[in-house]
C-alpha cells in the first residue's frame, strides 16, 4: 500500500513541476495601444453601414498583429455586409469565411463559437449555392478522417490525463502482480496491467497527436472565388474543380508564391494569394 | 585619162558626185580611225574602282583634314588631282602608295592592285565644299565619287574621328555588317564612314558599360538592374545590353533569340523593342572598344517577398562553318524582395500599392430623382505600379456598378513607369434625401521616402430627390446571406497562454514512471539478494579466514594473555597450512604433522619448524601456570615467517 502511495505522489509530483516549467512561457507582447479605439472606429463604421471603411480599419488591425477573436468575428461579419450590400469585391465571401473560422478557433466563449459557426454556414450555403448554379459541385467541406476524428474526440489535455491514469493503473497492476501472495491478487494485478499498458501507449499517442497538430498545423481558408488547384509544377491538375471559396484547408508547406494544401483527400498546391492563413493565439 | 590640174578644177557633173562619195567615205573612215583607236586605248585601261572619304564631315575654317582616295586598276596611274572648289586648298602634294590583295572566292583567285592616294587639305572658306577627285589611268581621267565637307566658324566643330579609313588598301570587311538588319551598324553606313581596327583606342568610352571582362567573343549580352532590394510592387529597371566588339573580323547571323523570364514579376516595357537599337556609348573592356547597344529597358514590379529571380536573355550566333550556333546569355540576376515595413501602414492598404499617386474624382449629377443614376469618375494617376481596380466605399444605398477603366501608362521622366487610369462608374441610389459617398482612398507605399501615403478622392454628397422611376428590384433582393449573428462591439478579454501538460518533458517521463519504478525496484531487490550470497561465500573462503586468523593473532599477541595469544597462533598456523599445503592439521596428531606436510610438499625444515611450533603452542596453553606473553610474542614472530613460507611455498 506505502508503495502504491509512492507511486502516486511520484506522478503527481512530476505532472506539477511540468506544469509549472509550462506556465513560465512569456505571454504573448501586447498589441498596440490604438488597437481598441480603432476596434471600436471599425465597429462603428461596420453599425453605420460602411462595410468598405469597416474592412479597411479591421484589415489594419490583423496587419498589426492583432489576435482577437472578436476582432475576426467583426471582421467577417463585415465582408459579409459588403456582400449583402450588393458591393461584393471577388473573394469577399472567402474573407468572410476566414474571420469567422478564425473567431471559432479562437473563441473562448461557447456563445461567440454558435455565432461562428451559424455565420459560417450561411456563407458556405451561399458559396455551395453559387457553384451548384456554375455546376462545379457543392461540396464545400470535406469528411475528416477517421484518424482526425479520432484525436479531435477529446482535447490534448485530456488525452495526457488519460495516458497517465493508465500508466499509474498499469505501474500499480505490475506491482501487485509482484508481490502479491493470493491468487486472486495475482490475477488482478495481471489484468490491470494488460488491460492499462495499451490504452497508456494510446492515448499517448494520441495526446502526442494532438500536441503536434497545435503545434506544426496550420490551417487557412480560400479567400478566392476561382482557386484552382496545381501540381507542384504550377500546372492546374487534370479534372479537378476549383476549391470552393471559403473552405478550410490544411496548409503543408509555403514555397515562394505558392502553398501546399490538403483538403480532404485532395493534396495539391494553390497560389499563396488564394489563401489565407489562419491566426493562432501564440 | 589627161592628168589633173591643180587649180581651178572644172567639174562636171559626175565628176561632182564622185568628188562627194570620196569625202564621205574619208569622213567614215577618220571616224572609224578615230573609234578603234579609242577601243583600243580603253581597253588597254579599264576604268578603275575609285572610292573617295574624308576623315571630317565638319571641319573648323582653317583646320586641316585628309582626303582619301582608293583606286583599285591594274592600270598605269599617271595622275592624280583633287578637284576641289574656292572653299579649299590643297596642302602639298598627294602621297600616293600602291597596295595589292589577292583574295579566294569560291575558289577563284581574285588578284586586285592600285593606289592610295591622300591629300592634305585646308579648310579655307566657310560653306561647303565639294571635292571630287581624279585619276589618271593609262591616258584617261576617271572622277571619283564627289564628298562634301562642312566648313564651320573655328570652335563650332565637333571633335574629330579618328582616322575612318583603312590606310592598308580595305583588306579587311566591314566588322559590323553582320549586325545589320537585326541590330544594325553602331557608326551607320559603313560605306560612308568604314570602320577600322586602326585609332579604336582614340574612340572616346563610357566607365558606367566597363566590365571586368567581355562575357563572350565577338558580341555578348549583359543584364544590370537598378536595384537589388525592393518591396513588393516597387520599380526595378532592367536593363539588357548589347556588346560587339569593334575589332570583330567576320560577319554574325543570329537566331533562337529568347526573351527574359520574369515569372516573378509583372513587366512594363520602357522602350520599344526595335530590329536597331539605340546605341547607348562605347566600353573599353580589357584593350579592346565595344559598342553597347541597349535592346531591352523594362520596369519590373515583384510579385511576392523572397529572392526573385530573372531569367537569362539568349540568342544563338549562327557559325560560319555551318548551322551549329554559338549561345550568348546575359546573366541571371536575383532581387530581394520584402514586404513593405509593417509600421505605419496605413488601413486598406493592399500589398503591392508602391509608387506615387494622386486621385481625383467627379461626381455628375449632384441631383437626381429617385431611381436614377450618378457617373463617378476618379483619375488615378502617378508613377509605380498603380493599381488597376479601386474598391469603391460600400455604403448603404450606394450600388456601385461594374466601372469602365481607361489608361495612359508607359515609361516616363527618369525611367518610372506610370501614367493614369480613369475608372467610370455608374452608381445608384437606392435611397432618397443627400446620401453621402464619401471618400475614395488609395493607401500606397512610397519607396523613394521610404513612407506610407493615400491618395483620396473625396466624392461628397448626392441629392436623391423623390419622383422618377420606381427603384428596380435589384435581382429579387433576396438576402443572401440572411441571419447572420450580431456585431461583437468590444475586444475580446486577453487571454494568457495555455499551459498544456505535453509540453513538460517531465509528463512523458512521469508516463512511463510506475512501470519503471517496478522494474526498478524488483531489480533492486534482485540486486541485494545476490550481493548478500557474495559477502557470505566471500567470508567463507581459506584466505579471508587466514587473514583474519592473522589479524586475531596480532591482536592476542598485542595483549597481555599468553594462553590467549598461543591459541590464536595455532589456529593461525592450522590456517596458513589450509592455505598453503591444502591439508587441515587440526585432526592430526602433533608428532605426525611434520610428517604430513612434507608429503603435501612443504619443505622438511618448515614442517619441522611448524610441528615445533605448534608443539610449544599447545604446551603453553595447556600448562598449568600462565605462559609469558612476550615468549608468546617471539614465537608468534616465528610463526609469521612459517605461514610467509608457506602462502610463497
């Protein structure tokens, strides 16, 4: 019993020195000072039906760095004015798609993520409405993998809590096992082990899964009403429809003028200007 | 038949017509005469090539310059002159040398001979001068073709040529014919003005074409940009020249010609592209004279950041020797390009706006009636990369039509691209009352300040009176995009980062933790069991026990008990021959000791000492009164030399 105690502590003991060498990141440098008196110019601009102003101080705030998902939010939602207006520029519904997936992943609040999330389907209807009429398909999101759908089930945390209840359990069946003299304490200890030892390697795997997505990932959305996709020759590939404007997209590898995307199934190269890359709280 | 008289002839009339036919026939004959004899002389001379050149077009009043004349004949030069009017004199008189060149054409020897002729002249008058000089060959003159020569007042005169004709008789072909008709000929006419190899270090040359080295034989191409760093959008100038070397001694034909690539780029021409370029001044590269001839002059504007690259410009020069060609390349040149700095950029500012602009705009009507229409037309105008779509202001009850654009761009003062581009546009009120456009505004990066700048149009206001025709349905007006959620109208809190537990090293370590630390402590205990069997065989063994058998002994030695001290020297002797002879003496009786071990090996005087040994120890020990520690202590000495014996024996 002292041992399984030990045992315990020791893991505990480990998790909060990690914790705490973690929580030493410097937080991120602040955004300029100006940032909420032109927020709430662009906001202004957005409520007084000035949609073309609104984009131009919100685009201002993203050229400055600024990472909020509010920010995003009002940001797409202003492109989504200029097109309701009737004052659409190419590519205004990709922009608007972009702010509002921006805002989602950003979010911190569940009721800013409904918002987001209910604004991106009306673009996307809009969008998948538009190509059904140019008969280049519907299709705007594609199904993730089982894979994908299997690390996205729980968060990176709580895959790493996992992992490490199931190496305790496994650690505490092994020692049981040892140094047990009944039979039936023998057999459970074996049991434990068996049955904790995978599911540890599994969830390790997948919080080790998680953490790289958050960290090497990047995603961005078509921002381009005609992005066709290329080899990595630049030449359009055979048969493939332009990607559909306002989709997300994982972005591999940024080359000079050109980025690597997987959507789906589809693996391909799009000019970096139909594009455009998701910002991240880092 | 009565002899003649002279006198008087008394004629009839047959004596008349025979009279006429006899003159005439004389007549006929002296002009036959007079035919062959000038066949005859002609052809004794054939009329000669004569070519005649001036070393100056424009001479200053008073200045002197040469006349050339080149007469190729293989007749007999008997003379020369100048033929010159007022405005000259001749200085001297002419030298004359006669030259020969035998040449191979299509396998025929062709041989040609005659003379060079020059003349010294002086400008004597202001005006023009005609000259056209003469040559004497087998008895007939023969006129050159006529130069003329410009006298100008003294100091009005350009600086002159070097000598343009070839002293040596023209062996050598014109070195730019070549070029003719697709670059054509840096001095012009080769006929009016020939080139020679002769004076070329005379030519005067430009520092700014000089290179380290010719990039080729004959002619090469050379790339250079204006600049090697630049935001995007912003002006590069490249520049394609053309080198031929002055001294070329053969005739070129090019082909394959291939254009820079600028993928990177988009490209404005700045000059036209022409079969004859401009001649842009002379290099001296090494010790010989290049003419450089700018082909290709283009504003480049980048695309993207990075290291851009620009392709080589090539053309292929057709041999003589067949259709195999010699490649020329310029160079490939790379510019670095970068975003324009983040700070201080202006809202709406598009990356690639670089240059200098200015904008103006109208608005016309100011009034209209409901349903009606406004044309707003803004000039954007400036150098740089202007950009070729305005996004109009988005306002309410503001339907901006697609605009009809117009432009005036091409190079400019200093090579800068630019122009103006006028956007029309129709635009529609959807509300009545003064509806505002507002302003249109074009952030743009300037990059000779190195600072952001807009050029804005303000458009003001438009009166939408009531009446007119009923406002169109706008493509049904169905909301495209309905029910999207509510502005956000403040910034969201600031949030910390994370802290997420794959981050620590030490989680990954502490996953693996409870396993290991079974394995650890079962190896532990599996450790400890097996140093315990260790100590205890170690402590089992004769040496350690004879070591310690020593030790007591030394320690009994060093006390005051004699009976003590013998006892722990024969257990240390009993030990020593464990050790030593392999035999234990214990069971043995006293007097068969010495025996024993000799038949174990040890030496008979050793064994005698060690019997002997014992013997003493055990009589001490068993003797009724107490022994004498320090006898004790001697034979203890003695036994340590036996039980040394022994270990070495």
């Amino acid at each position: 019993m002292r041992v399984i105690v030990l045992f315990v502590a020791f893991v505990l003991a480990l998790t909060l020195v990690g914790r705490r060498a973690h929580a030493e990141v410097p937080a991120a440098p602040a955004a300029t000072e100006n940032v909420d008196a032109d927020f709430a110019h662009a906001s202004e601009a957005l409520a007084g039906g000035r949609a073309g102003d609104a984009i131009a101080l919100f685009e201002a705030l993203a050229d400055r760095g600024v990472v909020d998902e509010n920010v995003s939010f009002d940001r797409g939602l202003a492109y989504a004015e200029r097109v309701r207006m009737g004052a659409e520029q190419p590519g205004d519904l990709g922009r608007a798609a972009h702010g509002f997936e921006e805002a989602r992943s950003l979010a911190q609040s569940k009721a800013l993520e409904r918002d987001a999330v209910s604004a991106l389907g009306a673009i996307r209807t809009e969008v998948a409405r538009r190509r059904a009429r140019s008969g280049t398909g519907t299709e705007v999101e594609p199904n993730p993998s089982v894979g994908e759908l299997i690390v996205r089930l729980a968060s990176e945390d709580a895959w790493a809590v996992a992992a490490a209840l199931a190496s305790l359990i496994a650690g505490i069946g092994l020692y049981v096992r040892a140094e047990a003299t009944r039979r039936r304490m023998k057999i459970s200890g074996s049991t434990a082990f068996a049955v904790a030892a995978p599911l540890c390697v599994a969830f390790a795997l997948l919080a080790w899964t998680a953490r790289e997505n958050r960290l090497t990932m990047r995603e961005a959305v078509v921002v381009n009403p005609n992005a066709r996709p290329l080899d990595a020759r630049g030449i359009a590939l055979p048969n493939a429809n332009p990607l559909p404007e306002g989709a997300r997209l994982r972005t591999l590898n940024v080359s000079t003028g050109s980025t690597e995307i997987q959507w789906g199934a589809l693996h391909a190269w799009v000019p970096s200007a139909a594009v455009r890359a998701i910002a991240r709280r880092e | 038949m009565r002899p003649r008289a002279w006198g008087k002839p008394k004629t009839t009339h047959r004596g008349r017509t025979a009279l006429r036919g006899a003159l005439l026939m004389q007549r006929w004959g002296l002009l036959f005469a007079l035919v062959f004899l000038f066949v005859t002389r002609a052809r004794a001379a054939a009329p000669p090539e004569l070519r005649a050149s001036v070393d100056s077009d424009v001479v200053a009043v008073g200045e002197e310059f040469e006349l050339h004349l080149k007469a190729t004949t293989t007749g007999e030069v008997s003379g020369v002159e100048l033929g010159a009017d007022a405005h000259v004199a001749q200085i001297g008189r002419p030298s004359v040398g006669s030259y020969q060149e035998m040449n191979i054409r299509n396998g025929v020897l062709v041989q040609k001979q005659g003379v060079n002729v020059t003349f010294r002249v002086n400008a004597a008058k202001i005006g023009t001068a005609t000259l056209r000089p003469t040559v004497t060959v087998g008895g007939v003159r023969f006129g050159a073709n006529a130069v003329t020569v410009r006298i100008v007042p003294q100091g009005q005169a350009p600086p002159r040529r070097p000598n343009a004709q070839d002293p040596f008789g023209g062996g050598l072909p014109d070195p730019l014919s070549g070029f003719r008709g697709l670059f054509g000929n840096p001095f012009g006419d080769p006929d009016d003005n020939p080139t020679s190899p002769r004076g070329m270090l005379d030519i005067p040359t430009d520092a700014k074409y000089a290179l380290q080295a010719p990039r080729g034989k004959g002619t090469f191409l050379h790339a250079g940009i204006d600049k090697p760093n630049a935001v995007i959008g912003e002006q590069v100038t490249l520049s394609i020249y053309q080198y031929i070397d002055l001294e070329l001694n053969r005739e070129m034909e090019f082909n394959d010609v291939h254009d820079v690539s600028t993928s990177d780029f988009v490209r404005r021409a700045l000059m036209e592209e022409t079969p004859n370029p401009k001649l842009v001044g002379n290099a001296r590269i090494g010790d010989r004279i290049w003419a450089v001839r700018l082909i290709r002059k283009m504003a480049l504007f980048p695309l993207k950041a990075g290291d851009l690259k620009i392709g080589p410009m090539s053309l292929g020069i057709v041999k003589s020797t067949g259709g195999v060609t010699d490649k020329r390349e310029s160079e490939t040149l790379s510019v670095h390009v970068t975003d324009p700095p983040a700070a201080g950029r202006p809202p709406g500012y598009a990356i690639g706006d670089v240059g200098r602009f200015e904008m103006t705009g109208t608005v016309e009507p100011r009034e209209i009636l409901h349903g009606g229409i406004a044309t707003v037309t803004l000039e954007l105008s400036g150098t740089g990369n202007l950009p070729s779509s305005i996004v109009p202001p988005a306002h309410q009850g503001v339907d901006w039509l697609q605009p009809d654009m117009k432009e005036q761009m091409g190079p400019g003062k200093n090579d800068r691209y630019g122009g103006k581009r006028t956007f029309t546009y129709v635009v529609r009120l959807t509300s009545e009352g003064t509806i505002e456009l507002g302003d249109v505004a074009i952030p743009f990066y300037d990059p000779d300040t190195r600072t952001y700048d807009v050029a804005r149009a303000s458009l003001g206001s438009v009166v939408v009176k009531p009446g007119g025709a009923a406002e169109p349905s706008a493509g049904g007006s169905s909301d495209p995009l309905p029910n999207l959620p509510p502005l956000r109208i403040t910034r969201a809190a600031a949030v910390t980062p994370r802290a997420h537990l794959t981050e620590a090293r030490t989680f990954w370590f502490a996953l693996a933790a409870p396993s290991l630390s079974f394995v650890v402590f079962a190896g532990a205990r599996a450790a400890r069991r097996r140093l315990k069997e260790r100590v205890r065989t170690y402590n089992a063994s004769p040496d350690t026990l004879l070591k310690q058998r020593i030790q007591e002994a030394d320690a009994a030695c060093g006390a005051t008990d004699a009976r003590a001290a013998d006892a722990s020297i024969a257990r240390a002797l009993e030990q020593a021959i464990i050790v030593g002879a392999g035999v234990n003496v214990r069971a043995i009786a006293t007097r068969q000791i010495a025996g024993t071990l000799i038949e174990h090996g040890v030496a008979e005087p050793r064994a005698r000492a060690i019997e002997e040994l014992l013997a003493e120890c055990e009589a001490a020990r068993f003797a009724p009164t107490e022994g004498d520690s320090a006898v004790s202590r001697e034979r203890w000495k003695r036994a340590k030399e036996c039980i040394s014996g022994l270990k070495k024996g």
